[in-house]
C-alpha cells in the first residue's frame, strides 16, 4: 500500500484503552484548530469526498465531542453501549452516603450498582443529567474519527489478534463503543480489583467468561500474577 491509502477497518475485541488513554482522551482539546482541521482530513477521507463546504462543521465537532464523552462514561463504568447510551441522573441513588448509578441491563435483564466516578458525574452535569442522544453507529463512526485526530494511528501489538487480509489495523481503527466496556474490565482486573467485583458491575455470568474476555499482552498478564502472588514469591 502506497503511503496515501488507509485500510479499511477490521471488526475486532482485541484492543482497549488503558487508563493513561483514558485521561488523555478525556482531557484532548478536540476544538483547537489542528484538531478540528485534522477532522475535516479525515471526514473528506472517509467519504471518498474532493471538495465538501462543511456548511454543519460547528454541528459535526459537537458530535465529535459527545461520542468522546459518551465513550469516556463507558470506559468508565463497564457497561455495554446499549446501556451507558442512556444514562441520565435518574439512575443515580445514594447508599450509606455513596453514589451509584443503577442500570437495568438491556440485553440480560440484570439490574448493577455501579460506584459513580467523579468524571461520569460531571458528564452529565455537562449535559444537564442526560447522556446526548446518539446512536450506536454514530457513536462507533465519530470514536473512530476522535481517535485518528488524536493520533493513535499505530498497529497494537496484541497476542492473537486475528488481522484481515484486506483490512487495516490501526489503533484508531478497532477502537468501537464495545472497547468501553472492555476498558473497564480490564484495567479494573488489572488494578487488582476481584473478578467477583468486577462481575457484580459488568454482569457476566461466570468468573471463566469475564477471564477471557479481558485483554492483557503477555507483559500485563505477568504484572498481575505478581500482584497476585505476593507474599508467595520472595
């Protein structure tokens, strides 16, 4: 491939965001005017355009910014996109002076109580108590776009990662609204946090399925058996 043309995307589960990316996406100026210039490049690339007024460009770095922070909430709480789309402050309760959000799952029924992270509250105080409205394509469309802005055009280094023939796999490329929820997960199972805790937030069924579900390279995956045998090894 010449230097100008950009693979296609590949659906994948294999990357997400560690908790340093997190804070830099949460923290990026995604309205400076590299950014938004950056923005214009690659929506005139990704629909195969040679001129385009932008006639909605205010409209267009609006959506931009409330895919990042819907995903930001997501990446933050464990919960599939059909659910951290609709979080609002109606779902906030308060036990023994904690905040939780308390989610109803979509696909299983289940209800969880999530501990409500500082920054998801101030999402939505941002947004007046409701996450913006948006669907799960545009959400998936503009956090592709949020992460090629902000440069992450690398090929991760993954064990196993399944690669298409004809696909690319750039980091800003599988990132998806489902990379939220595994976000979570794994840097909570990588911070120490039980599986049975992690569980209790995200729903799944089994301690077996979660395990595999997370994604640690064989660097992280050694970090946390050190962690865990600590008082073992000497």
């Amino acid at each position: 491939l010449s230097a100008n043309v950009v693979p296609a995307r590949v659906v994948t589960n294999c990357v997400y965001l560690t908790v340093e990316q997190i804070e830099e996406m949460r923290n990026y100026n995604l309205r400076s005017p590299e950014s938004i210039e950056k923005f214009k490049e690659i929506w005139m690339r990704e629909y195969n355009l040679k001129e385009h007024n932008f006639m909605y460009l205010d409209s267009m770095i609006n959506t931009m910014e409330h895919a990042r922070d819907i995903f930001i909430a997501g990446c933050l709480t464990g919960q599939r996109v059909s659910d951290y789309l609709r979080y609002n402050n109606d779902m906030i309760v308060v036990v023994n002076d904690v905040k939780f959000l308390i989610v109803k799952q979509v696909k299983t029924q289940k209800t969880v109580m999530i501990p409500l992270d500082k920054r998801v509250r101030d999402i939505l105080d941002k947004y007046n108590g409701r996450m913006p409205d948006m669907c799960d394509s545009t959400l998936n469309d503009y956090i592709h776009i949020v992460c090629e802005v902000m440069g992450w055009t690398w090929t991760p280094n993954i064990d196993n990662l399944h690669r298409s023939p004809k696909g690319g796999n750039r980091f800003c490329d599988l990132v998806t609204s489902h990379t939220a929820r595994r976000s979570f997960a794994t840097n909570a199972y990588k911070a120490g946090v039980p599986l049975s805790s992690i569980i209790a937030i995200t729903g799944h069924a089994r301690e077996e399925g979660l395990r595999r579900y997370l994604k640690l390279n064989a660097a992280e995956k050694a970090v946390v058996a050190e962690k865990e045998m600590n008082g073992f090894i000497q």
